[in-house]
C-alpha cells in the first residue's frame, strides 16, 4: 500500500482532518473560497496543485486577517524550487487539489493584524519558508524549521515522532498554509516570520533568505564543513551550487559536484560561476564505473564531506524505481549509500534534499563499520541564520544573483513547471513575478516570455 493511502487510512481512524485550525483552511481556496476572504471581495491570482503533474493558475479571494498576529503579504516576488517539483510530482503525502504552492517570497505589507508591531503597511519584507511561533523551546533557541505549535498534523508527529514546524506552499502534511506563488499571502505570527528588507537590497536577493540561502549554509555549517576539507556536491542546481560555494567561504580545499542525464548541463553552469569547483558527469563514466570509483581516483580514500542536494524521488535502478511505483518504499536510498561509500572512513554526510518516508536497501553496515557520520541536516531554521545572512548578502560575501538565471511572470507559472521539471537548459534559479513586482533591477534577468 502506497504511503498516501496509509496516511489516509490513518488519519480517518484517528479522526483528523487535516482542517483542525483557522491556520489550515485558508490554503485551499476551493474548499470554501468566501469563508477567509478578504472583507473587501478583492481577487488575487495564485498558482495551485491540480494533480499529479497538472498545477493551474486560478483566480481566487485575497486572504484575510482572521488572526491577531496575521499579516498580509502583497508579493513582489517568488520563485519555483527544486522541493516545488516533489509536489508537482505528487510525492509529498496529504496534498490536496487547489492547495496554493509556493514556499519563497518576499513582497510589501499589506495590513497587519492588532497584535503585530514589528512591521507595518508599507514595508518591504521577506518571509520564512517555515511559520514558526517564536515561543516554544525550540523557537526561543532560533531553532524555527522545529516550531511545535504551527503544525498540528497526526500523521506526520505519528511518523516521525515528533512535530516539524508548518510550512507555507507545503501541502497538509506540514500544516496546510497557503504559499506565496500568488499575489497576496497571509502570514500566520507575522511578527516573528517577516525579516524587514533594507532599501539598498532588492528582492532579487533578498526573495532567497526565505529559504535557498539558509538551506545551503546549513548544510555546509550543519555537516561541519572545515578547513581543509575536500567536499562532494551531488547535485548542481541552486541549493548544490551555494553549497559549493559556502563550503570554499568555510575552508574547504576542494569541492566536487556531481550530476548527469538531462541535468548534466547545470555543472557547466555552476562552473561558470565559481571556476575553481571540480565537477563530475556520471552520465559520461565507463560502463560499469561508479561514481564511488571515480571520486577515489580523484581523491585518495575518497572526500570528507557528502552533501546530498538532490532529494529521494530520484531512483536511478530499476530496482527502486518499481519500488517507489508501487509504494513500497517512499524514497530510494541509492544516492545516500553512493555518499556513504564515497566519503573517507569516519567522514561526514549531510542530508538536505528533501526525504519524506521510508526507504529500502540501506547500507548500514559501511555507515556502522566505517565510522560515517549520516547527518539528517532537516528543513534549515531559517530564523537561525538569515539575518547574518543578509548582512553577507549588503557586505559582498554572498551574491544570490549567481543563481539567478531567469525572470517569468506568475501567469505563466503552468508552462514554467514543466520546463523547469524538465530541466529545461539554462533554467537555474527563477524570479517570478507579480503585478505588484518592481522594475528589474540592475544585472538581473529581463522578463522571459512564453507562449503558454
């Protein structure tokens, strides 16, 4: 039985709905559009999950301040994400048909609600990809990927064993919040998940604090990327090649990147951006070379650090491919037990791609023998680290704009996922844009235009 099908079994017996809180209902608007619209009747434009493979743009009801601590949100900017694709692909258990999608944006307030003093109408904003209270244990540490107030879902906290904060764009599973690949967003505790964007920054940088720039660093600093370091990327697309990236700003000597097939032209990409990185192309090894083989040759005993920035969806044998067709296995293994294999004795694998469930065929016994440190990095706590990060951003040290390959329009979103789940040549990193959007700002993309 396929893990969706589980989980619904499971959350019907247990009496849940997925609908427990005001914070849930408003993230699809098809379920009942008038209830937690806007008093004004104003309609907005958003982007939502129609299917397997099938997103729309809907017409739909700006959303309302139905919370003290709410704030809505005019977007000026979002983005389409590798973690987008999961869902695009009906791999995140609990999405529902008309779910609004869209975890990365910033834009200009719109209203807040009586509680909120720390912005006002006006200002320009970024939001966290995750909704965090600000007051429970892990909250109070910073620690806001791990909120346990936002997110009140059964079968997740049954899973896992314990709760994960709620996540915007994100499906039910991760408490059902509208996402920002719309015009307007509310902002549940906009107190704490809005960071004021200073004038001299646009949003073309600062859009990714919302999540790629804090994910990328985490995985460096989280998996103890160090001086001297030799580090393995798989992956080069956006998260893979900050990765590369902040592991050189924290010391690494060398870095690999490993990807291939129809993503092969993405080391290229990431070449061009930061010349000194080593890349691999698996697609290109000899019959019956692995990739373990080859990053022994290119390093003796293999690298230090893995990083995984792909995810677990991607079966590359036959073996989980059919697996993962038949819900046997939610994510295949086969990437982690490459990493495993590769990295020298008692060297250290992180793990940021996203994994949503169980896997089969684990290599235990190399993690258990030769001492590897498998390290689950989780979604990053943004609010750990994304002011220092735009201090880096205003200072120089960080430059988003390195991923930054394409700006499109959120009408056209429909024909940009299927490009961009295609790994369409040059697309890295998008900026989408809004009616509410500024002028393109100096050294970015000019509009992409698609016959849709």
């Amino acid at each position: 039985m396929a893990l969706s099908q589980a989980a619904n079994l499971l959350e019907k017996a247990l009496g849940h709905t997925g609908d427990a809180t005001t914070e849930q209902n408003l993230s699809n608007p098809n379920r009942d559009p008038g209830k937690y619209a806007d008093p004004s009747g104003e309609k907005m434009k958003a982007l939502v999950w129609n299917g397997k493979n099938d997103v729309k743009v809907i017409e739909t009801f700006k959303p309302a301040i139905i919370e003290p601590r709410d704030v809505i949100v005019k977007v000026t900017g979002s983005t389409v994400c590798g973690s987008d694709l999961h869902l695009y692909h009906g791999a995140v258990v609990e999405l529902q048909k008309g779910d609004i999608l869209g975890h990365e944006f910033c834009g200009v307030v719109d209203s807040v609600g009586p509680n909120i003093s720390k912005v006002k109408k006006g200002d320009r904003v970024v939001c966290s990809f995750q909704i965090a209270c600000g007051e429970c244990m892990y909250c109070q540490r910073k620690l806001s990927s791990q909120c346990e107030r936002t997110n009140d879902n059964t079968i997740e906290n049954i899973m896992y064993g314990g709760r994960t904060a709620g996540m915007l764009g994100y499906s039910h599973f991760t408490g059902g919040y509208a996402g920002g690949q719309a015009e307007y967003v509310r902002v549940a505790y906009g107190d704490v998940n809005l960071l004021k964007i200073p004038d001299a920054v646009p949003d073309e940088k600062a859009l990714y604090l919302s999540d790629v720039l804090a994910t990328s660093w985490h995985c460096v600093v989280d998996t103890g990327v160090k001086e001297g370091d030799v580090v393995a990327v798989w992956g080069a697309g956006p998260i893979g090649q900050m990765c590369v990236d902040f592991s050189f700003m924290n010391g690494a000597k060398r870095v690999i990147v490993i990807d291939g097939g129809h993503g092969a032209w993405r080391l290229d990409y990431v070449k061009s951006k930061i010349p000194k990185v080593e890349t691999l192309n698996f697609t290109d090894l000899p019959r019956g070379k692995s990739v373990t083989a080859a990053l022994k040759e290119m390093e003796h005993g293999g690298p230090d650090v893995a990083l995984e920035c792909v995810a677990g969806e991607y079966a590359k044998g036959w073996a989980h491919y059919f697996e993962m067709l038949l819900g046997a296995e939610t994510d295949t293994s086969e990437i982690l037990n490459e990493m495993i294999t590769s990295v020298k004795n008692f060297g250290r694998v992180g793990v940021t791609g996203v994994y949503v469930g169980f896997t089969n065929h684990f290599n235990i016994g190399s993690l258990m023998e030769r001492g590897i440190r498998l390290i689950g990095n989780g979604q990053a706590p943004v609010h750990l680290y994304w002011e220092d990060l735009l201090k880096k951003i205003q200072d120089g040290s960080i430059e988003p704009l390195k991923m930054l390959s394409h700006r499109v329009a959120l009408e056209e979103l429909e024909t940009v996922y299927k490009k961009y789940d295609a790994r369409e040549q040059g697309m890295q990193k998008i900026f989408v844009q809004t009616k509410f959007s500024f002028p393109p700002a100096s050294g970015t993309p000019q509009l992409t235009k698609y016959d849709s």
